[in-house]
C-alpha cells in the first residue's frame, strides 16, 4: 500500500480571497463543473439531492446543474472572511465537544459567507480508486491512499423554496447519519458546503502509479498535479456539503465527516458573534482594490469585496512561542495541534437566556465559551491528564 504525505495546506494571504471567489463562481457556472457534479452525485458523495417530477433532462444532470448555480448565487452574495490559524484552532479547541445549543440562523455572522482557514477544520482519508473513480478504467496493482484536508466552507441561510425549474417545484432530500430524508417545504436552515485544497495528490512521490485510464495509459500522481495546473476554478475544490435544520440538535459526531466539520464550523461562527460573556474575536477588515471591486461587479458579485480577517482577541490570545510550537507539530496535518496554545481547552457552558420560564421549559439556550483555565497553586506543574486533547494524530491507514 502506498500512503501519501498529507495534501499541505498553504493558507492564503487574506488579500486572495476576493481573486479566489472570483474563480470559484467562474468555474460553478461551467460546464466542467457540472460534469464534476454530475459524477460526485453518481458516486454518492452529495449529501443533499434536489429531484424533480418530469424532469426535462436526466435527473442526475439537473441536480448537478441546479447545486452548482445554487453554490454560484452563494459565493455571489457571499461576505469573506479568513480566519487565522490561532482562531482555527480555537475552535477546533471548543469544538472536542459538539455545540449544545440548537442550530440557529442567528449565529451566522453573514447570511451567506465565504471562508478560508489558516489551518484545517478536518479531512479524510481515501482510496485513490474511489478518488478517482469516474477518470480510472482501472486501479493500481498496489492500493494507494491520499488524505484530504478540509479548509474553507461557504453557507446561506436557505429554504427549499429558493431554487425552482421554470416555476416548477424542486424537492430537496438529504442524508443524514439516520439514513436519507425528504426535506419538508417550510423548512429553514444553513446550506453549508465544504472545500479542500486542488493539490490532493502532492504528497504522493509523482512516478507513483494511479492507474490506468479509459484509452489505456498509465495515470501517476505527477500528471494529476501538471494537469491541475490548468483547470480553472483556482486553488479549491467542491468536496462536500451539510445542511443545519433551524432549531436541530447536535448529534456526537462521526470522525472524518462532515459532522465534525460542521461542528468546527459552527463553533467558529458562535466565537465570532459571541454575545456577553468572553470577547473571543477581534476583525481587521481589508479592503479590495478599486479594479477589483470593479471586476467583482461586472461578475455579477454582489457580496462585499473586502475580507474581514478574524483572530483571536488579544486578551485570549496564545503566547507567540506556544503558536510556534503548534504550527511545527502540525505542518500538513488535516487538523492543527493546540496542545501548546491551549493545554485545559476551552469548554461551553449552556446558558438560559429565560431563567424564569426555565423550570416549565419555556426558555432558550445558547452556548457560552468559557475559557480554559489551571486548576492549582500558583507555581505548581501543570497537569492536564487525560483532559487534553490533541489534534495532530493521523487516522491509521487500513492494512
């Protein structure tokens, strides 16, 4: 078996976002990108599935076609932000336990948004075949495996109400962790989608032999990483999406799914709009370029140009040397180290927003971050025992 180095994550300058989202609508709006759509469906790797009765063209092809113009209109009206590696972190930090609050639009810091981690929220580990699976006519004598990092999300709130077929309905279904489900009309929630990195195979050494294509040649990793080089829509990939259902609850999580991404993401969305308690985030807004902005209005984009970066406030943030420490621990893994920056985490406490109506349980909650702290003399050894959880081990690869 052949294991790749993780796929490196080299975060952005801020300053590309704008150029980034501008490639990403582009290449939506293609018919390549329908084609790659049209296969992810058919390998079952959307979560959520528009149909539609009557269809005038084959149903897999319309819903590819009606998921990327619904992406498309996201990424048009969509807010940036990039969120630095210390702010990716904390979240990861607060997220080892899933949200207690129930899924709410109101914690959205944009109602539709971009945004780009400076380190991964998660990733997968897969088989070159499934990989590969609509573009190999045959896998490789020896199995190879890449891992793929997790490393910008955009979302809207959404109902299903909002993409029809020339007046006609479209119903919408999605896979839950209970199986696949009809979404009822009415229902509000946040369409989420999920993106990795476009170099999935540069950890693996480029004569490495993917397989052999439909005409018959031989595919390796180095051809893969040449080609990209070509296609357009930048340096992200469309890997997966998730729907929040308005006032749903958090399940505990599935590894390498996108209930953990989810997770880390809405986390990072409660740090960032964090109301009373601890001021967690601190934004610096960057503005775009006037050719730029110029550029983004001609392209249809409606969603502001400027990125808003976000990081932690200054009072919680790590020392500079505790950062240093974690990023060398966690070079190109699918999630970041914080066992320096944050050895107790931080944790949520769930707050009753209605105390007097808490005992007949007419009462809302939201989840608070509380810091993480050290318990003990001043002076004494920190001991974190079994409390501390580190994000830079590697699922084991199967024999």
């Amino acid at each position: 078996m052949t294991q790749a180095a993780p796929t490196r994550w080299v975060p952005p300058d801020p300053r590309q976002l704008p150029e980034w989202r501008a490639q990403l609508v582009d290449f939506t709006a293609s018919e390549p990108s329908n084609i790659t759509m049209r296969e992810a469906i058919r390998a079952g790797r959307c979560s959520i599935v528009p149909t539609m009765r009557n269809a005038p063209i084959a149903a897999d092809t319309l819903a590819a076609i009606l998921l990327n113009k619904a992406e498309r209109a996201r990424l048009e009206e969509a807010e940036l932000y990039y969120a630095t590696a210390d702010m990716t972190a904390l979240a990861l930090a607060a997220a080892a336990t899933p949200p207690r609050e129930r899924a709410s639009i109101d914690r959205l810091p944009a109602e539709s948004g971009l945004i780009v981690f400076g380190e991964p929220i998660g990733g997968y580990v897969e088989d070159v075949g499934a990989a590969l699976a609509d573009t190999l006519a045959a896998r490789p004598g020896v199995d190879a495996k890449v891992t793929t990092p997790i490393v910008a999300a955009s979302w809207t709130a959404w109902t299903p109400e909002d993409v029809n077929v020339e007046g006609q309905p479209v119903t919408w279904g999605h896979t839950t962790s209970d199986g696949y489900a009809a979404i009822p009309p009415g229902t509000r929630g946040i369409w989420v989608t999920f993106y990795s990195p476009r170099n999935l195979f540069s950890g693996l050494p480029p004569e490495t032999v993917l397989g052999t294509m439909r005409d018959g040649s031989v595919m390796t990793a180095g051809m893969i990483e040449a080609e990209r080089h070509q296609v357009p829509g930048g340096p992200l990939n469309w890997d997966n999406e998730s729907l929040l259902i308005e006032g749903a609850e958090f399940a505990p999580a599935r590894p390498d799914t996108t209930d953990v991404w989810t997770h880390n993401l809405y986390t990072a969305w409660q740090l960032m709009t964090a109301a009373g308690g601890t001021r967690w985030a601190e934004v610096e807004e960057i503005p775009r370029e006037r050719s730029g902005r110029k550029r983004d209005a001609r392209q249809g984009i409606t969603g502001s140009s400027a990125v808003r970066v976000v990081n932690v406030h200054t009072a919680q943030r790590p020392p500079q040397e505790a950062a240093a420490a974690d990023a060398a621990a966690s070079t190109g893994r699918r999630e970041p180290s914080w066992s320096c920056r944050w050895p107790v985490r931080p944790y949520r406490r769930s707050t009753c927003l209605n105390p007097g109506g808490h005992a007949a349980g007419d009462c809302q909650h939201e989840d608070r971050i509380v810091p993480g702290h050290i318990k003990g003399p001043p002076g004494a050894p920190l001991r974190t025992g079994s409390t501390v959880h580190l994000w830079d081990r590697q699922p084991q690869a199967e024999a």
